[in-house]
C-alpha cells in the first residue's frame, strides 16, 4: 500500500493518564508501527499549558496532535476535514459527547466513514441512542455488554467487539525488589505496612478517580466495618485518587470521621508512570472496585496483569475481567439492587448498587484466604488478560478493520457504500 490511511482521531488527548487516552495511544502506537497509518488527532478533556501543535519524536508528521478544549464542534471538523482530507474519522469515548458531531453526518459520512468506539455501562437497552448509532459506518464496543446492547437498539449497523488491552510488558508481577523501590522513593512508608504484631498488613488497593458512581466514600465504610472485624491494625486500604475532586466526596473528612487517620487508609494522589502502578498493584494483595457503574474498568484489569486478584462489581466490562464463565480470578459481587437512574439527556440505565454487608464479607473472605489460594487466583488472572486480551490479537483487529473500511468504503473520490437518503412510503 502506497497510500498511508489517515485517521482523524477525536476525543481524550492521547497522551494523557485517562482511560480513553491511554486506550487511544496504545492503539495509535500500535497501527502506526505497521507503517500503513497517519493519525491527526484532536487532543481534548484536559486542561493545556499552550495549545501548540505536537509531533511525537518518534512517529514525526504520521502522528499529529492538536490540543483542544473539550472534544471539538462543527466549525472545527468542517475545517479539519477540508483541510486534512482524513479518510477515517475515529472517535470514542460516552455518546452523549458526541450529539454534535452525529447532527452533521450527513457532511461528514459522504466525505470519509464514521468508526465509533463505544461504551455503555448497562441495561435496560438504550433505544435513545438507535438515531446516534445508525449515524456511524462502523461501532467497535468496548465490552460484551456494549456489544449485545448496540446489536439489541441497532441491528443493522456494522459492529464487532473489541476490548481494551493492556501492556503485559510493563504490567506484570514486580519482584521484591521491585516493589521495595516504592519505599526508597518515599512513595510509601514501610512502617505504615507493619501491624503490631510484627506481621505485614493485608493490603487492599482502589484506583480510580474519586466520583460519585465510583462509590470511594462507600468504601471506606465498608472497610472500616472489616477492620472492626478483623482488628484494626491487620488490613489497610491504599487509594490513588484525587481526595479533593469536585466530582467525588471529602475523602479525608471521611477518614478522620471514622478514626482511620494511622495508617489504615493511605492516599496516593501523585500521578505515576505505568511502571511504578504495576510495583502498587504488585504491592498489593487484592485491588477492589466497587463502581455502580463501568465501562470497563482499566485498574482492575492492570491489576490482573500483575497477577493481583480482584474484588469487583459484576457490571459493565468488569464481570468478564474477574470470571471467564468457567475460572474466577476474585470474588464478583452480583448488584443487591439495580436502580434505574437518569437525566433529561439518559432517560434510564440501571446502577448496579451493592450491599454494603456483602462487600464487606468479600473482603474478609480475601483476607482470610491463604497467600498460596491468592497467588493461584492472580497467576490464572494473568492469563485470562494474556490469553483473552493480549496486544498481537486485538492490533489485528484494529489493523483489519481500518483495512476494511479503508478498502470497502473508500474515502473523498472514491467513497462507496453509502447513501444520504431513504426511500420511505407515505401513507
């Protein structure tokens, strides 16, 4: 192929420490190393010291990236795609970003095809988005959840599943040492891991950002109820989140409410490069989440990845990191309620609430299992994410269908496949 393929690419700034970004990079790297690729990417959701444009060193003029407010708006695209002549447009992230874009496929989808990455926590199916999804000429779902509600509201649209990826290259079991290297920076205290019987404690670990559907504030109660179970001193519990974000609760007035300000909950909120996240999770004993609510869930999946068994939510992409139908790689707690919740933009979608109680008793029943039962249930979790999510695998189906697009659907003079109108009878 002469021709490489541009993509516009919008959404998350591919590199920052989100979800969306981190995905969008390692996908980016990963097509752009076949040499078939060129990616303009509108780097939005975060704030910019400069707005310059930014080429990477090593990638040059076949990867660009424009930092942006928010995600974008028409004026922009309808100047981007004159200008840059992108033979794909990619975005992803939550649909209701992206209203504005959908409202002018009809100048986008004749120029160039429209591949979604799609997320959707859970049912009831979301009939509200069916118009959004048949505005696109492909959806790749994020999760078998996502892949089973888009074919339920839009079975006419071209859609497959592909899941996120994580590099098992960086996230992996850490040695020892390794992870005492966290000590020697200072990031945590050896101290503050030793009970006072001389033993270590157990050691539980949350990742996540600190907002409402992420239940932070719920967890620290829960925990406080295993400690009164267990002793206070036997178990601590390591959050890296922001303690003060606008969109979550005072995580700290929690603390100090409680009585855990000794060690028995620790804040990380210092923003870490992938390799010192995988010494965390390998520091760790079980990494929890607890969310109403997820997409996928990245922390429990690079917990895995570093054979750290999980306490999870059986919601969203969660249930298929923690159990392949066959194998548990943790304990999955099954919603005690699901309440139907919403907004005038999301009429409904069920949060997966848990009980209190049964989180609690998770906990306990990880704490009380032995090291050897642990580390089985983190060696089969490792391979659950190399096996059933591995980089190679899930590369070539972004290769293929980037391919495929390209080659069926054409772009600019040669767009095929598609048709602004509808033939409808009138009654």
């Amino acid at each position: 192929m002469n021709k490489k393929i541009k993509i516009l690419t919008l959404g998350d700034h591919p590199l920052s420490a989100s979800g969306v970004g981190t995905q969008t990079k390692y996908i980016i790297e990963g097509m752009l190393k076949t040499g078939k690729y060129k990616f303009f990417c509108l780097g939005g959701a975060m704030k910019h010291e400069n707005y310059d444009v930014v080429k990477t060193a090593e990638w040059g003029d076949d990867w660009t990236i424009q930092p942006i407010d928010g995600y974008g708006n028409q004026e922009m695209i309808r100047s981007l795609i004159r200008n840059e002549k992108p033979d794909i447009v990619w975005f992803m992230t939550d649909p209701r970003f992206w209203g504005w874009l959908w409202h002018i496929e009809h100048e986008v989808r004749p120029l160039a095809p429209m591949v979604y990455y799609h997320v959707w926590d859970n049912f009831p199916p979301p009939t509200f988005n069916k118009k959004f999804y048949e505005s696109n000429d492909f959806i790749a779902t994020i999760s078998k959840v996502t892949n089973s509600l888009v074919k339920l509201v839009a079975p006419t649209v071209d859609c497959d599943y592909i899941p996120h990826i994580v590099d098992e290259n960086i996230f992996k079991k850490c040695t020892k040492e390794e992870v005492s290297e966290l000590m020697k920076d200072g990031l945590v205290k050896k101290e503050n891991f030793v009970n006072s019987d001389g033993k270590e404690k157990f050691v539980f670990f949350w990742n996540n950002r600190n907002a409402r559907r992420k239940q932070s504030g719920s967890l620290i109660f829960w925990f406080k109820d295993l400690l009164d179970r267990v002793g206070q001193d036997k178990a601590m519990l390591i959050m890296h989140t922001d303690v003060k974000d606008p969109h979550g609760q005072d995580l700290e007035a929690i603390i100090g409410e409680l009585g855990l300000t000794n060690g028995e909950v620790m804040f990380s909120t210092n923003k870490y490069p992938p390799q010192t996240l995988a010494k965390l999770y390998s520091l760790a004993d079980c990494t929890i989440n607890v969310a109403d609510a997820e997409g996928f869930g990245l922390a429990t999946f690079e917990s895995l990845a570093c054979e750290t068994p999980i306490i999870v939510t059986m919601t969203g992409g969660l249930q298929e990191q923690v159990t392949d139908g066959e194998e548990w790689f943790g304990i999955g707690l099954e919603p005690s309620s699901k309440a139907i919740i919403g907004s005038q933009e999301i009429p409904w979608i069920y949060e997966d609430r848990l009980n209190g109680k049964e989180v609690t008793d998770a906990m306990e029943k990880m704490y009380n299992m032995s090291k050897e039962d642990r580390e089985e249930l983190g060696r089969k979790g490792r391979q659950h994410i190399v096996t059933n999510y591995n980089r190679e695998g899930i590369m070539k189906k972004w290769d293929d269908l980037f391919t495929r697009m390209y080659n069926e659907l054409g772009s600019w003079e040669n767009r095929k496949n598609y048709k602004s109108w509808d033939f409808k009878e009138v009654l």
